[in-house]
C-alpha cells in the first residue's frame, strides 16, 4: 500500500532524483546544486549518501559527466534505466507493461511528450511528482509504478555488484531506498 504522506514529504526529493539520474546537462552538476541538495533536500536516511554522491560527480567536467553516464548506462546492456527490461527484455508482456504504465500516467494527469520509454526511471520518478493522486480513489493503482521501479532497481543493482562503489550505481540505491519509505505492508514501512 502506497503512504502518499511520505510521497508527499519525498516530492521535492524525487524531483531532484530524477534530475540527477538523468542523462547529465550542463546545469545538473552546476555550482548551485550542493547547496540546493543539502538546504532543500528532505531529512530523510539517505540525505547524507545523497550529498556524497553530488560532491563525487560535481568533481567531475561535465564531459567526463556525460561520458561516465553514457558509459554506464547507455552503452552496456547490463544497467539499463529502463525499468521493466530486466524482466522482459524486448518481449511481448513488456509491451504490454508499457501500455499499462501510459495509461496510468494519464489516468492521473501526466501527459508523456518524451522520446523515452514510460519505463525509463527518471520519467517514473517524475511521474510519482507530477501525478495527481489526492482525493482520487483509484491512487493505489500508482503501485504499479513502485513495482516497476522495485523490480528494476532490484535487478540493475544485482547486475552492478562490481560497480558497487559507482556514484551513479550508489544514486540507484538512494532512489530505491526512499521509495520503500513510501510503501506499507500490513502496518508497518518497507525499509
């Protein structure tokens, strides 16, 4: 069950996430964003891992930015940000998964204008942001996209256990983590 109290409290923070797990533009690393994560980023366990990793990748150029994340993520097949691919692949019931999470997007207002697949991470993230769930009766149909995230970054992080210690691959971790800060089973927070 989704505890859209604690969504509410991480919007802000999913906000920056999705931002920061994104393909990295000029602006993402920029001088002003440790001191937005640490003012603005909500108290929560993984604020502190959170600014480690922003004061890691902020070292970096924004070339080697780019090349890194491109590196990782967009020419290795083995941590795809594409959530339901580790699961699917290219299949069929992937296809479907795809139509179900568009028309959840619509369901609660979000309107997809992107290239990307519904099930790249930074889009869910934004997603679980811009949403409209309140007062709607059908708001725990979000937990679709909480199990497409859970599923994928489940296995994104298994198949990353060499690059355990990569700021990115550590980024994955955090966003998984406040998210199950979000999920209840019988009473009780997942976490």
């Amino acid at each position: 069950m989704i505890n859209f109290t604690n969504l509410d409290r991480l919007e802000d923070g999913l906000s920056l996430l999705s931002r920061l797990i994104d393909y990295p533009e000029k602006t993402t690393y920029a001088d002003q964003l440790l001191p937005e994560v640490i003012d603005q980023y909500p108290k929560t366990d993984q604020k502190a891992e959170l600014v480690t990793i922003v004061q890691e990748l902020s070292q970096q150029t924004h070339l080697a930015q780019q090349e890194h994340y491109a590196a990782l993520f967009e020419m290795n097949k083995r941590y795809p940000l594409y959530m339901s691919y580790y699961r699917m692949a290219d299949s069929r019931e992937r296809g479907v998964l795809l139509a179900k999470l568009n028309m959840l997007y619509e369901m609660f207002g979000v309107s997809v204008k992107s290239r990307e697949l519904v099930d790249y991470l930074p889009m869910l993230l934004e997603f679980l942001v811009f949403g409209r769930f309140k007062g709607d009766s059908r708001n725990q149909d979000v937990s679709l996209a909480f199990q497409v995230i859970e599923d994928g970054t489940y296995h994104l992080l298994k198949n990353a256990a060499a690059k355990i210690d990569d700021p990115y691959i550590r980024l994955v971790r955090v966003i998984r983590n406040e998210l199950r800060g979000c999920v209840e089973m019988e009473g009780n927070a997942i976490g």
